[in-house]
C-alpha cells in the first residue's frame, strides 16, 4: 500500500473545498452523463444533538472523500463531508469485512438507543439488491421498539450516516439536515448506494485497512411542543342581545363597571364598561374615549374550550334612534376571558347633547353577540 497522501490544508475560517486524491475512483452518476464533482467539504460543524449514547464509539481516519451514489427518495447532498468529530450516538467498527461480505447474511444489525428511542443501524456490506443497492454498501436507520408507544405516533428525527477514513482520521458522510417523519407505516429511512464498493475497497481512499472498517450514525430526535387547534363551526349560529341602563355617568369614579350577568346560550356572560377608558398595560390612559367588553364567566367554559364569538356593542341614540355600533370577532378562553374594544367611541361624542347617547345622565348600552365555532386543542 502506497504512503498516505498529505493531510489537506483547512481553513480556520469556512469549510473548503479540497479535490480528491488522484488515484481516487470515482463512480458514475446513474442519473447524468457527468462523473461526480470530485469535492469534499471539511471541518463541517456538529448539529446540537441528544446527548451522546455512551455505550457506543469508535476511533476513525479520512482520505480525500468521494461521491456517493444518492437515493433520490432521501434527497442526500452528493458531497461527502469530512469532520474530526466521532459520530455522537453509534460507532460500528468491523474487524473482518471481507468475512462479512462473504457470510450468508444479508445485512448485519446493530442495535443503539438516541433521544429516547431505539433504532437499529443495517448494513448491507454487498448492497440491497431488493432496491437496486447492488456494487454498493447500504444502510439504514430504523426505529425499533414501538409497541409500547401511544396510537397514532410519530418521531421527526434527523440523522446522519458516517464512514471512517483511517488515512486521514476523519469520519465523513453526506451532510443533510432533512427532518425525516418515522411513524406506524414509515419505520425504517436510508440509502441503498450509500458509498461504492470500487471506492471502499481502494486502500488509498482509507475506507478499509487491513479488511478494517468503521460505520456511524448520530440521530437528532426533534421535539415538537406544538399543539394542534380543532375548529369545529356552528352552521346555524344563535343571535343573543342584553340591553344595560347604565344610569348617573357623572357620579361614577370607579375605573370600570360591570352589568348583572345574563345568560347566552350555554354561557355566562357580563357587559364590562369603561367610562374614561380603559389602559392597556404598558400604555397611557386615554381619558377622553370610553370602552366596552364583553366578559365570560369561567365556570361555564368545558375545561381545554375556547369559543370563537362575533359580538356587537351599541350605544343607543336615545333622540334620533341614530344608535352607535362597533363590532369584533375573537376567541374566548381561560387566558382571555375578556375582550375589549377599546376606543368605542370619543367621550366627547359620547357627552354630545345633540347625539342623543347621554340623556339624563343615562345612556343604553347593547351586546348583540352570537358564539361561531368551538375550538379545542389535541
């Protein structure tokens, strides 16, 4: 075997690119007439992982890297990507691969736990000839152990495959950050032409030494808190209205009032008003505009329910009969159980003799709502 070629040059700054070693074979592409772009991209960084599985590790080399053939389904860079770092969740390392190639096994198994879960890694070591793997190592990721998971399950993970150059003592593989969805139907993700074997067996490339070979992987399970909103409208929604005399404005120095409640529909409700305006938390009072709100009582509200109300307030125009309306939409729920509109009307407008709102130091004030669709959250 000829002497190791020099260790390539990096950058302190950015990956670059170094072109492969000369004596390097490269396959061709099965889906174009060009060979491979005989490139590799070194000093890539570790994505933020699952901590580490102890109970697997490996020490591993690089020579100068080449292309794989790519599983389209997977959508894998056609670079191979070179690092120092040992795959954070399993090393395999085989001491005799030619006996295992030669064995009268398919594929060799082996078993790993990451981010919570079990996974097998299979290696193909003559390829998947079911899916046109063969002149190919293939391998492959599958989630194991889901009986004990709850009906309907689903696991995003990245993941990432690895081969060990011992010439150049870096773990390289394609770089890919696609969020893969492994689930009841979809147990098992990988590439069939993860590298050739043209290119594996060359010593030079430091794939295999001394019919010695390692293989990695690192699993990024991603944890979504995200929750799901059902939204289930009501076809015939019912129009409910309270009116509220609220008499001696002038005499009023509390900064809101609330009406008696009254029931709509299933629900509770009261009439919330605001004579000098009401503040809204971080910003000044405007004292010159009053504000409404319509208020559900808790109590009435199924627990993990929201309800999506179109409501109406109206002053009415106790002169002209020319009433004074604004309305809104919004959902309703434990963390919102009020909902303001807040500059309703100038309080100048309001005070207007002529406008006929203010009569007697009275006004009528009128909610007209009607509750659209239940919202609950899965």
């Amino acid at each position: 075997m000829e002497s190791p070629p020099e260790k390539p040059k990096m950058s302190r700054e950015v990956s670059e690119l170094v072109p492969l070693h000369p004596n390097m074979v490269l396959s061709e592409d099965p889906f174009s007439n060009q060979s491979y772009d005989p490139n590799y991209q070194s000093e890539f960084q570790t994505a933020p992982s699952s901590p580490p599985n102890k109970g697997s590790t490996t020490e591993l080399s690089f020579p100068l890297l080449p292309k794989l053939l790519q599983q389209p389904k997977l959508n894998v860079s056609n670079v191979f990507s070179a690092r120092d770092a040992v795959p954070s969740h399993h090393l395999l390392k085989i001491e005799s691969f030619s006996s295992l190639s030669k064995a009268p096994i398919e594929k060799y198994v082996s078993e790993f736990e990451a981010g919570g879960y079990k996974w097998n890694l299979s290696i193909y070591p003559n390829g998947d000839k079911n899916k046109d793997g063969q002149d190919h190592i293939s391998m492959y990721l599958e989630m194991v152990e889901t009986s004990s998971l709850p009906a309907g399950w689903e696991v995003n993970a990245i993941f990432n495959f690895f081969v060990f150059d011992q010439l150049r003592d870096k773990y390289v593989g394609p770089q890919d950050a696609t969020v893969r969805r492994f689930h009841c139907v979809k147990t098992q993700w990988g590439i069939e032409t993860f590298i050739d074997l043209k290119t594996f067996n060359n010593p030079s490339n430091g794939y295999l030494v001394s019919d010695t070979c390692s293989f990695g992987v690192e699993v990024f399970v991603v944890k979504s808190t995200s929750k799901a909103e059902r939204l289930l409208p009501i076809k015939n929604p019912v129009t409910f209205k309270h009116a509220w005399m609220f008499d001696s404005f002038s005499r009023k120095t509390q900064e809101y009032y609330e009406s008696d409640f009254f029931v709509g529909g299933d629900y509770i409700w009261k009439i919330v008003f605001f004579p000098n305006g009401c503040q809204l938390e971080g910003h000044k009072r405007n004292y010159n505009i009053i504000s409404l709100a319509l208020r559900l009582e808790p109590l009435t509200l199924p627990p993990g329910t929201k309800l999506l109300v179109h409501f109406k307030f109206r002053i009415k125009d106790q002169k002209n009969g020319n009433h004074f309306d604004r309305n809104d939409s919004k959902l309703f729920g434990f963390n919102y159980l009020r909902r303001d509109i807040i500059d309703f009307m100038s309080l100048t407008k309001f005070k207007d003799p002529q406008n006929g709102f203010l009569v007697n130091d009275t006004c009528i004030i009128e909610a007209e709502f009607e509750v659209l669709g239940f919202v609950t959250v899965e």
